[in-house]
C-alpha cells in the first residue's frame, strides 16, 4: 500500500490539519492514477486510497 502511513508531517508538511485538507482535495479529483515525487505512484484507483490516508 503505497499511501498508508505515508503522510508525515515535516519539512514540506509544516502542519497535520493543513496536510489532510491537501489529501482530501486531491481525493476530489477522484483520480484513478496519483504519481508523486518520492515513493511509488498508485495506478489504480488514488483517490479511494488518498480518502483512505485522509481518515487516518
């Protein structure tokens, strides 16, 4: 699961709230492919798993 324990605050993720609305309105997108720069790109069906990685 590329996405799942992923999503850490830090350098570029100064904040956690702020960092969730970013993945919730990428999940909007309801895009089927998501490449990032770092990591493995998720090729099927992104934005249930960045709905998934918002919950958390």
């Amino acid at each position: 699961d590329p996405v799942e324990h992923m999503l850490i605050p830090g350098v570029f993720n100064l904040g956690r709230p702020r960092l969730l609305d970013s993945v919730r309105r990428l999940a909007d997108l309801d895009a089927e492919v998501a490449c990032f720069g770092h990591g493995d790109p998720v090729l099927r069906g992104a934005a249930a798993e960045l709905r998934r990685a918002a919950a958390m």
